[in-house]
C-alpha cells in the first residue's frame, strides 16, 4: 500500500513537473511571437518615417537628381530589407503588422501617398505574402556601400547598428513584461484585419524595379548593381595584394573546385558567404560574437581540403575565422544577392 503511494506520488509530481515545463516553454514562444510583431511594427515606424523624409524634401525648393537618386536608394534597399524580415513569418503576425500598417497608412496625406505610392505598395505585398519581383539599387550606392563595408568609415552606421539593437532590446523586454496584454492586442488586431487581410491577397500586385524608381524619373536611365560582386561595380576586379609571408602552395590549392577561376588566384581574393553559424563562434575579446547569418566575408586562403580561412565584413572586419567549405557560398549570384541584402541592412 505504502509502495503504491509512493510511486502515484512520483508520478503525480513527474506529471506537473512536464505540465510546468510545457508551460513554461509555450510561455517563451508566446513571448518571442508577440515580440516579433512589435519588432515588425518597429519597422513599419522606420518605414514611413523614410518616405515622410522623401514627401518633406520634395516639398522644399532645393530639389536635384543627385539628392534624389540617394534618397530613392534609400527607401528601396529599407523596403527590401522590411520584406526580408516578413519572409517565413507566421500568418498572424503578418496580419497584425499589416492592421498597423494599414493604420499608418491611413494617417498619412492622400497626396502624399499618392508620391510613394509603389515603396508603400511593395512593403504591402510583403505584408501579405505576396511572391515579391527582385530589385537592384544604383551602382553608385553599391559602390559607396562597398567603400563602407571594406575599406572604413563605418562610424555612423556603427552608431546606428548600435543603437538599433539597443531599441531591438527594448522591445524584446518590454514583450517580455507585457506578454499578456500585447497577446489580446495582438489577438484583436488579427480579428480585426482579418477579412481586408484576405480581400487584399486576392488583389495586391507587387510593383517591380521601374516602378520603385518612378521618384528619378523610372530605371532607364539609371545603371544598376546586383551587388559588390556584380561585373558592372568597379570594385569586381579590385586587386587586394597578398601578405608577402602567404606561402604559394596556399595559393595553388585555392584554385581547386568549381569555382576556381575566382578563387584566391593572380592576388585576388574571393567574395563569398557564411551560410549559418560556424562550429566555433567567432570571439572578440574573449567574448563571443553575435552574428546573424548568413554573412558576407572574403576567402583569403585554404587552411585544408576542408577548411578556408576568411574575414568577415564590416563591421566584423577585424575577424579572422576558419569555416568549412561545405558553409560557404561561392557561386556569384547567391553571393551578389546576399551582399546587396547585406549593403542594404545601413
């Protein structure tokens, strides 16, 4: 009797301790659910405080090309990278980001609107999960971007990457403290969206590249760049001198897979990426780094059949890391399109 006690006690308490442990982890995704929808939100701010930026400077009396082509850059690799964040997102949050920007939409002027009408258009299609048409930025800001990725001057965007993981944090914590409260306000907007949610899927059409530079007049008359990587950037076949101590026998054995014409080969290096998180975190101080991969680097030599050493870009620049081939991208399209995503995070 005492025996049977015994073991109806220990499993009772095996019980609620797996009950506990279930809520405790549905609790975590509920948390990190609610806290990628504010960070959506968050973004959606940034959004259309760049195209009120664009309205007030068309609205002054100093208005040239120059100025224009920039901020046309701009607001398309912003919009670039907020669909990139809407990418494998869960419906809801999708519909719950859509409902706010919906309403930010909504309070901005008819004319206005009216002006950036096919950034506003594209980040809607993204909101909705709409297939979304590749787009390019100018070779110009492919090129001052490269300067800032590879050969310094990164101060300011350093500033703004940190200040924007401090509001990252914020956000998070807040989710954090508030899960409760934002799950029934997210659960109300869902609701709410829910029938123009559906209505808007059957009838959004994503604008392509033409149309997201209607601000300069359409894409004829500007030259574009996929990326640092692409033939039409002037740093494509950019020479970067070998260190003299770098032995020729590691130059010969980069020049052994598919990609070998463009390895480290007659001194120049090879662009590539990271695809996920190497084995061994790359530290800084003894500290480990947070990265979110992937992450553009450049092959500077062969460490082994398996292995490459390579450094990653800016502002990451000062690490040196050993990654398996098997994690590095190679072929020059995938690198293009990863860089500009990456050019276009400044």
């Amino acid at each position: 009797f005492v025996h049977n006690n015994i073991q109806a006690a220990m499993a009772f308490f095996s019980r609620n301790k797996q009950s506990k442990q279930q809520q405790f982890k549905q609790k975590q995704i509920d948390t990190q659910q609610e806290a990628q929808i504010e960070l959506l939100k968050s973004q959606i701010d940034s959004l259309f405080e760049i195209f009120g930026d664009v309205v007030e400077y068309l609205k002054g009396d100093k208005v040239n090309q120059r100025d224009l082509l920039r901020l046309n850059d701009a607001a398309v690799s912003n919009v670039k990278l907020f669909a990139s964040k809407c990418v494998n997102k869960d419906k809801k949050m999708l519909m719950v980001a859509h409902d706010y920007f919906c309403d930010k939409k909504q309070s901005m002027d008819a004319a206005d609107q009216r002006i950036v009408k096919s950034w506003i258009d594209y980040s809607n299609a993204a909101l909705l999960g709409k297939k979304l048409k590749k787009l390019q930025i100018s070779k110009t800001a492919v090129d001052t971007g490269h300067k800032n990725m590879q050969q310094g001057g990164l101060e300011k965007f350093v500033d703004t990457l940190v200040g924007a993981e401090h509001g990252t944090n914020d956000i998070v914590r807040n989710a954090q403290q508030n899960r409760e409260q934002l799950r029934r306000e997210h659960q109300h907007a869902a609701q709410r969206n829910q029938q123009r949610y559906h209505q808007q899927q059957n009838i959004a059409q994503c604008p392509g590249q033409d149309k997201m530079y209607n601000l300069t007049g359409g894409s004829r008359n500007i030259q574009f760049a996929s990326s640092v990587n692409h033939p039409t950037s002037k740093y494509y076949n950019q020479q970067q001198q070998q260190p003299q101590n770098e032995s020729k026998s590691q130059s010969r054995s980069m020049e052994v897979d598919q990609y070998g014409s463009n390895m480290v080969n007659n001194n120049q290096y090879m662009n590539a990426y990271v695809k996920k998180a190497p084995s061994k975190t790359p530290r800084r101080d003894n500290k480990k780094v947070r990265i979110q991969y992937p992450y553009p680097c450049i092959i500077k030599r062969a460490l082994s059949d398996k292995e490459m050493g390579v450094v990653y870009a800016r502002p990451n620049d000062d690490l040196r890391v050993r990654i398996k081939i098997s994690n590095l991208e190679r072929d020059p399209v995938k690198v293009s399109e990863c860089e500009q995503e990456f050019l276009s995070s400044f």
